[in-house]
C-alpha cells in the first residue's frame, strides 16, 4: 500500500513522526511505538491521556505546539507550570495572581486539550459570574482557540454554538460531552437564559470532567458543592482562577494551605499543598516578562505580562499598601492590616495630600467650588467648600482644598418661611460671589431631593451651574492620563467614580490642603469588588456601621464635597491624573471666569455677556491665555467654543 501524496504532505511538517507501511496498513512510529495513522495533534493527545512513557506533561505540551504554533515564541515559565501541575494527578487546582498573567489563555488552552483527547467521553464546564462575563474572558479565548487549528489544515473535533450558553459539542444530541459553559454569579444557580446548574451538575461523562471556574473570588460557592457529584467520573479534575480576594470567598477558601495560612508567604513561596490539591501563586514581581533572559523574548512578553514599570505604575495607582495593589498587582491575599478603604493615612503623608501646594506662579489660580446639599436633617452636613487650581513648582496641575478654612457649612433653619432649597440657593451663591468663583466653576450634587435644587439653580442662580448626579452610571472618561481605561469599565457606580478619581489625583500628588476630618472619612469608608469592578461602600452603611464605632461620625459630606470638585476639573478643563500640563480651556471660557466674576462682584448679577476689546483696552491686563501659556487660539476646536 503506497502513502498517499496528501499524507506525506502532512507528516513532512512534523519529521519526528515517521510513515511505515506495515501488515496493519500505513503506521506512524513515534516514541518507541507504532501509532494508527492519524495527525501528529491525536498522537500527542492519546500519548497525553494515557500518560505515555510516563510522560503526559511532555506530550501535553507537544500538543499545544502542534494546535497553536504561533503560540510558541511565547511559551514561559508560568504556563509551563500551569501544563506542568495539570498532568499531576491533583483533583483541585488553584491558580492565584493578579491581572494580566495570562491565566485565562492557559486555562482556554487546557479544557479544549482535555476534551479533544477523548472528545466522546470527556466533559468540560466552564463557569464565572455571568455568562457575558464568559464570553469576554475565558470562552472567549476558547473560541478563538478553536478555530485555529483549522487555519493550519489541523482537524479538531467540535463545533460552535454561540447560542446562550454558548457551547462546544459534536452532536446535538449528546448533552453530555462538550465544553459547555454555565453561570455561577453568587446568589443564583442560574446557567444562562435557559440552563440551570443542575441540568449539567448532575451528568456523568465515561471518562473525564474538567470544570474550569473563572473569577473564583466572585462566584457562588455552590460548584463546591458538586465536587462530590463530578468525581464520580473516572477522571475528575477542577481549576479555580482568581485574582486573590478574601480567604474565606471560594477561591480562598479552595487556596487555603494544608498547614493554615501562616505557613505561606508571598515573598518565598509560589507552591503549596492544599485539602483538596495544590496552589499555585504567580507572584508579579517573579513574572517572566521580568526573569527572561532572553531580552528579544523578554519583549514580546512584557506585552501581557507584569513588568517592573507596569508594577511601579499599579503602586501609583492604587497604593502599594492597597487592598486593590494585593489583589489586582501582588495577587495574594492582602495583610490583615491592609484596610480595604479608600486610602489609608501613611497613603495619604506620603503624597502630601495634607500640605500646602507650592505654587510656580506661571499661571492664575482658578478658583472652583462645589455644594453637598442637604437632603434631609438626620446627620448630613450642608457642604460648600472652595478649591484652588494651578501649576505647581513641578509641572502639575494641582487642586488645593485649602484646609478647614475653605470648607462652609450653609446654616438653614427648617422654620423659616424660606424653603430650604432657596436658603441653600441664596448662601452659596454669596459665598462664591465673595470668594470670587465664576458660576461655570461651581459643581452641585443634584441626586435624589436634589434634582428639586437643580430646578432652582437653573431658574433662580445661572445654568452654568455644573450639575452632578451622584447615583448615576459611571462616565466614558479616562481614569488616568497613563492608561486608556474608561471609568464605566473599572467603576459599578457613579458615587464609586467620584471617590476613586479623588483617590487617584492624590496618589498623582495632585492635591494639597485636605482637611482632618476629610482624610478621616477617605480613610473609613470602604469598597469591595464586584466582579471585576470596585463598588464603594452605601453612604446609609458607612454611616450606620460608623455611628457605632463613634457617635459623632455621620455622613462623608466633606469628602464628597471633594469629589464633586474632581468631577468639575474633569469635565470642565479635562484634566486627569498624571496628567503634567493640558488643562482644557478656551479663549471664550477664559473671558468668563474673569469678568463674569467680576461684573457679579459689581453688582450685575444678570449679565452674562462677554468682555469686549476695548474692555481689554481699558487698562486691564488679564490675558485668556494665562491659564496656560503654551495655548495658542489655533489649538481650541469648534466644540471648546
């Protein structure tokens, strides 16, 4: 019998496997054994699952090479011991690390191995929070995995359904065998539009089940639950991923060591035995991108990987005492002394958010200012408080809160004939008319009863109020100057936005001057994760679970009062974090912060028309351009003026 042209085309790709004709027909001689004639991806994959020579990692890894060769130049020492550790015979495995490790890729690449292996007897189910959140992630990758091979005329097994839940399977009428996905969001067994836990739990493939469960932290602890029920399979085996959390959430409490938590430590071990298996930790500061000796390689991987500057730029971020660096950078379960707020007093001393700014001078201070009406009289503070914004002897733009002295707190008196709404109206503007502050400058919380106000702002102050809903959706803006992340992608809230903006501009050592009592309330009021997205704490809880540590902590007016401020300068003049020097200002609005000022202040409050040229001639020197001197009348687009 000749070999087929067609055959031999195949295998000249692969010179390790060889062609004999044989009395069983055309055979294919690879590691000390005649294999049937099949593509070399199958040899590897049945020298895999029968754990050939003793050897499963080997052929496991041949196999990936063979399926996805453009994978190969970026093979590296954390996938190695992912492949690695999934050949040992361990029922749970836990991988713990932070963002960006490659964690989602591997783990693609490891269900759709397992199951083309024995793709009629073996079962896949992957899980996170959502079925979007699938799709986006890990299936995500899995589907683009799988078509791959197919581009190299290699033929894999299984085909697509994106329907929800989408799936991998080979007949429709097997429900069993496939890679299939479910929804495990915490406080639901729901797997999808149509499909519940139970419907795939409960099913028993011959030979294999391999359940891969992404954002472990954020999942519902029930798949532990099934662990009983999937070991029934002759071969059984669970991979849990997360960015590390809290030790008592699924993936901590899968992660948590034979010998407790006070046998490991993030600075030596990267390994260690569990109950039910083994984890493995991916320390940033050991990523490969960093320990590669290869410096042509070190460069393709620090394209996705942590590196020493993507770590330096995480600890400017968050706060390299943060719970959010330990999660999202370090990737371990943070210290018991790492508090999950905002920020933290030594955070707070080490940017100086405290101290006075020291001004260049090359520009005029703008002043700003922002209203935290109060909506009711059970604890929250009337809040007008002042801002400064101007250069520092650094280059940066800066926002100085000028300590107590700039804070106002609006008396108003619930018998008097004026409704509140108007008292509040009629102190704040005297006190920004006194203190010099353009109406396009001041920013006003207009939630819940607010909205009222802002009806009234409108009608009874000026419409260039700038409006704030603190219970929205988050904006379409960058969060940093360094990063192109939108806040609606990292924030699950308005009101989390405006704190965590705050955060940031002091983390860029862009705020001077806070007060006490608002660093105490920056450094007491607490997030969590859902998903991945950060969710502050509910002002009703702050204050409920704060009113019992000490009577006199109520409601963060102070600190919101900052925020609105930060939600000003960003909208206003577009400055970001990190940002050095590209406030957004054009000659119109420049005029305005001036004179309207100034008319105001002489009394016209009703006139809102612009400064003239021969009011310019008139002896007076300001100049629209002194807000930054490398503007230039060319730079502003139609949409500034």
């Amino acid at each position: 019998m000749s070999i087929p042209n067609h055959v031999q085309t195949v295998f000249e790709r692969y010179p390790e496997y060889k062609l004999y004709e044989t009395d069983n027909g055309i055979e294919v001689e690879y590691a000390d054994a005649l294999w049937p004639l099949v593509h070399p991806l199958d040899i590897e994959l049945g020298a895999y699952r029968t754990n050939w020579q003793s050897n499963a990692f080997y052929h496991l890894r041949k196999a990936h090479h063979i399926a996805w060769p453009q994978l190969i130049p970026t093979w590296h020492d954390w996938t190695e011991q992912r492949f690695q550790e999934f050949c040992e015979p361990h029922k749970v495995m836990c991988w713990a690390g932070g963002a960006n490790i490659g964690k989602s890729q591997d783990a693609a690449c490891l269900a759709l191995l397992f199951w083309w292996a024995n793709c009629t007897q073996r079962t896949v189910l992957v899980g996170s929070t959502t079925i979007g959140d699938l799709d986006n992630r890990i299936f995500g990758y899995i589907k683009k995995l799988h078509d791959i091979p197919n581009q190299y005329d290699i033929p894999v097994p299984g085909q697509l359904y994106t329907s929800a839940p989408p799936k991998i399977i080979l007949d429709k009428k097997d429900t069993i065998h496939g890679i299939f996905t479910i929804a495990l969001l915490k406080g639901t067994d729901k797997a999808g539009t149509s499909t519940r836990s139970s419907n795939l739990i409960g099913r028993h493939p011959e030979e294999g089940f391999l359940a891969i469960i992404d954002e472990g932290p954020d999942v519902s602890a029930s798949f532990i639950d099934a662990f009983s029920n999937w070991d029934k399979a002759p071969l059984f085996k669970c991979v849990v991923i997360g960015n590390s959390n809290s030790m008592y959430d699924p993936h901590g409490l899968l992660s948590t060591p034979e010998n407790g938590w006070g046998s490991v430590s993030p600075d030596y071990d990267t390994k260690w035995v569990t109950r039910m298996g083994v984890c493995l930790y991916f320390d940033c500061y050991r990523s490969p991108a960093i320990t590669e000796a290869d410096p042509n390689k070190q460069k393709l991987l620090a394209k996705f990987l942590p590196t020493d500057e993507s770590i330096e730029k995480d600890k400017r971020d968050y706060g390299e005492n943060s719970h959010a660096f330990w999660r999202m950078s370090r990737g371990f379960w943070p210290p018991e002394d790492v508090a999950q707020t905002i920020l933290s007093p030594l955070t707070l001393d080490k940017h100086k958010a405290r101290t006075k700014p020291l001004w260049s001078g090359e520009t005029e201070l703008i002043k700003v200012a922002s209203l935290d009406p109060a909506f009711s009289f059970g604890g929250d503070a009337c809040v007008l408080r002042f801002a400064d914004i101007g250069k520092d002897t650094e280059g940066r733009w800066v926002i100085d809160f000028g300590g107590p002295d700039y804070i106002n707190y609006l008396k108003l008196d619930a018998r008097s004939s004026e409704p509140i709404d108007y008292q509040i109206i009629t102190q704040s503007k005297q006190l920004c008319l006194e203190a010099g502050v353009a109406w396009e400058n001041i920013a006003v919380d207009v939630n819940g009863t607010g909205m009222g106000l802002g009806s009234i702002i409108i009608q009874n102050w000026s419409r260039e109020v700038m409006h704030v809903d603190s219970v929205g959706l988050p904006s379409e803006l960058k969060v940093s100057a360094e990063k192109d992340i939108l806040a609606r992608d990292v924030y699950d809230r308005k009101v989390t936005e405006l704190w965590f903006m705050l955060q940031k501009f002091i983390l860029a050592n862009q705020i001077r001057g806070l007060d006490d009592k608002t660093c105490e309330q920056l450094c007491t009021r607490r997030y969590t994760w859902i998903g991945k997205k950060l969710s502050i704490e509910k002002k009703t809880d702050y204050k409920h679970r704060m009113g019992k540590v000490d009577s006199r902590y109520r409601s963060p007016d102070e600190a919101d009062a900052c925020c609105f401020i930060i939600e000003l300068v960003r909208h206003r003049f577009g400055l970001v974090p990190h940002a050095a020097a590209n406030i957004k200002s054009t000659v119109e609005s420049g005029w305005r912060k001036f004179f309207n000022t100034k008319k105001l202040l002489d009394g016209d409050s009703n006139n809102t028309s612009y400064a003239t040229e021969s009011e310019l001639a008139d002896g007076n020197s300001f100049s629209p351009l002194a807000w930054d001197d490398a503007f230039t009348v060319s730079q502003f687009s139609e949409q500034d003026k």
